[in-house]
C-alpha cells in the first residue's frame, strides 16, 4: 500500500487539509505501508519555500512521517513524456479560443437551457489549420478528450459513485502558457510512485473523475479513492484557508498538544466516539475510514480545548517531564505535576501555578481574621507533607475554631493559591515545607 499528502506550498497549512494529511498517515499505518509527501508547486507565482517549510515543520510536530518527498517543479521531464503519449494517442488536443470566446459560448448555451459544456469543436480543426494558428502566434491550450464510457468507483467514504460524461466538459489540462493545471501531474506522478489509495477532500470528486479517465488513457491501474467531507463552523459555513487561527502552527502556539489534534481530527464526524487518547498505537488502531460519515462535522473549538485538558491529565510524568523541563526548569518535580496536570488546560499553564505556588500572598489582602491565620500556623504539623497532611491539618483547626466547609476551607485557599476556587488543597499541600506555609501564613 502507498498512500500520499500532496499540499500546495501556498499558505500555512490549516484544519482542512491537516485533516487529510491525518487520514492518509493513519491509514496507511494501520497497513505497515508508504506515506509520501508530495509538493504540487506547480504554481510558482504563489508557492514559496518558507510555506514548503512550514507545511513540513507543522507535518511533523502533529507526529506525521513520510518515507520520501518531492517537488513537482522538479519533474518537468517526466511529465513532458506522458503529455506526448497523450497527445499521440489523440487524448490531448491543441483548443485556440480565448477567454471571451468561451465565456460567450458559455452564456449562449445557457440561454437556452443547456448545460455549459465545452462543444469540442477546436477537435474539428485540420492539423494544417492547427499548424497556421501556431505559425501565427496563437497559443493553444489542450483539453482531455473524455471516452464516453460511465466514470465509477467505489469509494471507501463515499460508497459508489459515478459520472457520465457527456455532462462534463473535456478539462483543460495544459494552458497557453505551458503550464500544467492540478490534474495532469497529480495524476502522473501517483502513477510513478504507485499510490495505490487516494484520500482527500470532497471538493475533489468531479476531479477523480477526470482523473480515472487519464489513468486509463495512461495504461496505469486505478488507486482506490476516499473523499471525505468538509468541517464546517457552528453555522454549518465551511472554513476558508486563509483564516490564520486554524492554522496547525497557530494551535501549536495555543499550547494544543499533537496528539490531541491527532486524536480529534481523525474521529470527528465518524461514528467512533472522541475520547481522550495519548498512546498511538491504540489511536491507529480505533481507527477505522468505513466509520467516517459522508456528511460535513462541526468543528468545535470549545471541544478540542476540553479534548486538550482531558488528554493532559492522562501523561504521566516520565512522559510529560522533558516538555515542562522546556517550560520552567523548576517544574521538574513529580509531586508538582500530580498536582497540576488536572488543573490545567494546556501545558503551559502549569508556570501560572508554579508562580501560585512560589509566589508570598499577604493574608490582610483577603480581609482574613488574625486570630484564623494564628491558629492555623498553630496546628501546621512538621514537614514532610503528603497528601494526607490537609485532613489532619484542617480538622486540628475546626477542633479548635468550631469552623467547617467553606468558612474553614476559603481563607486557607486564598492564603495558599491567592484564588477562591481551584484543586483540591489536600494535592497542593505536599509540593510546600513548613517553612513556605509559614511565610503565606505571615509568620516567617
């Protein structure tokens, strides 16, 4: 098996084709088979390097590999070959009409209740005609000659479906300058490398059956094709991808973890419930393309941050140490991270608490009586702490002030944490000495 990701080097890479990339990865690895990363910058005017860079930078902090890459810049004389066969083989045949000409045949079809269909009469032209125009400065562009045998296939996520084509026009495959529309080397080059599965967006299907076709005309065997559908917002609208913040590498600094993007985008809109996962070999195999529905998902930012802060409090700390280590040093500590790993939402915000934590609050600025803080500096038993410590240490104070539930437990929160509302104290109480409640308490 051989499955690719083919993104254009034109913008960062967002949701939308993240999505696909996603699909392919994993699907490919549930059959031990080959991920390829292909570069359609056919387009030079808009694709640039530093987007090549960042699409494969974004690629592999989401934990996506691929056994080779290539650039379709760089594969000029593979695809001249192919167009020659195509042009012997009367598949590709030069068309002279300009923009305007074809617009105008357009609308007049229209008005009369046609469908828009190329009327194929440049095939009517004599090779000595076709030899004037050139001679006389006419560049011609070239369309695919369709057969006019149905277009089907079974499509993994789609199920089965099928074009005639004699409602498609002939695609114009090369334009008068030369260049090569997405079709013809897409294809060319699964053909080369032996894609043998095809997963993408369903913005693709009238693509595929164009694309079917050039296969055949190619004498190449036909790759199996999934298309799967498009997330939309709240109001069912689609996203475009020029919006920045669903972009991979702004999630990245939002402080989402990869695998939760992982996680989320594979399972969204499928029948397999989204449930916080970090190992992923379990995720690869849970997936299964055949639960993916063939209608558009919500995507739902509010979501994939309660996926995020879910799936945080599942790493241990050997498998999290070295990401805070980059954080804070000072955040290397186990007992820390038992503590903060379910009062957060996204890594980083474990430095907020390390602050808290560090941090000398004043009782006088929570209006706490003194008598409360006297006592409570009374009955702090000696260190060590662990978490059975805030027990003994509470019921000590209520023996002695007659206080219980929130009279007893808030002005020890707010001394601690400087928050009215957080964990449990009896996780916290252990990452301190005597020494530093002291000091919260204003006793040292």
């Amino acid at each position: 098996m051989r499955c690719r990701f083919a993104p254009s080097p034109t913008g960062k890479i967002h949701i939308g084709n993240a999505r696909s990339a996603i699909l392919n990865w994993v699907f490919c690895k549930q059959y031990k088979g080959e991920f390829i990363l292909r570069i359609d910058d056919t387009d030079k005017s808009r694709s640039s390097k530093e987007f090549e860079n960042s699409i494969k930078s974004d690629l592999k902090w989401l934990g996506l590999d691929w056994s080779y890459t290539f650039n379709q810049s760089e594969r000029n004389e593979i695809y001249n070959e192919k167009i020659n066969i195509l042009k012997n083989d009367k598949r590709l045949y030069p068309c002279f009409e300009t923009e305007e000409e074809l617009a105008l045949k357009k609308k007049a079809l229209l008005s009369s209740g046609k469908p828009p269909i190329y009327d194929r009469s440049s095939l009517d032209l004599s090779e000595e005609v076709i030899s004037q125009k050139i001679k006389s400065g006419k560049k011609p562009h070239w369309r695919f000659k369709l057969d006019t045998d149905e277009i089907t296939w079974k499509d993994l996520i789609k199920s089965d479906v099928s074009f005639n084509p004699k409602n498609l026009s002939d695609p114009v495959l090369i334009r008068e300058d030369g260049t090569l529309l997405y079709h013809l080397p897409s294809v060319i080059d699964d053909i080369q490398e032996e894609i043998t599965h095809i997963i993408r967006g369903e913005d693709h299907i009238a693509n595929t059956a164009f694309h079917i076709q050039i296969f055949k005309a190619l004498g190449a065997s036909v790759p199996t094709f999934a298309h799967h559908p498009f997330l939309t917002d709240d109001d069912g609208k689609g996203f475009s991808k020029r919006i920045g913040s669903l972009s991979i590498e702004n999630f990245k600094k939002e402080g989402f973890e990869n695998i939760t993007l992982l996680n989320y985008f594979l399972f969204i809109g499928s029948s397999n419930n989204i449930e916080p996962m970090i190992d992923l070999k379990n995720i690869i195999t849970k997936f299964d393309i055949n639960n993916i529905s063939k209608s558009s998902a919500k995507f739902s930012k509010q979501s994939l941050v309660s996926l995020n802060q879910d799936t945080i409090k599942l790493f241990n700390f050997d498998q999290i140490k070295n990401k805070i280590l980059n954080l804070n040093n000072n955040l290397q500590n186990e007992k820390f991270w038992r503590f903060v790993k379910n009062n957060i939402t996204f890594l980083n915000e474990a430095i907020n608490w390390e602050t808290i934590i560090t941090n000398v609050n004043n009782y006088n600025d929570f209006d706490i009586d003194k008598s409360f803080v006297n006592i409570a500096a009374q009955e702090l038993p000696n260190d060590p702490y662990d978490e059975t410590t805030w027990d003994t240490w509470t019921s000590n104070i209520k023996e002695k002030t007659g206080l219980k539930g929130k009279d007893l437990f808030m002005p020890l929160r707010l001394i601690l944490t400087g928050k009215s509302h957080g964990p449990e104290l009896k996780y916290l109480l252990p990452l301190f000495d005597k020494k530093g409640i002291l000091q919260k308490l204003g006793k040292i």
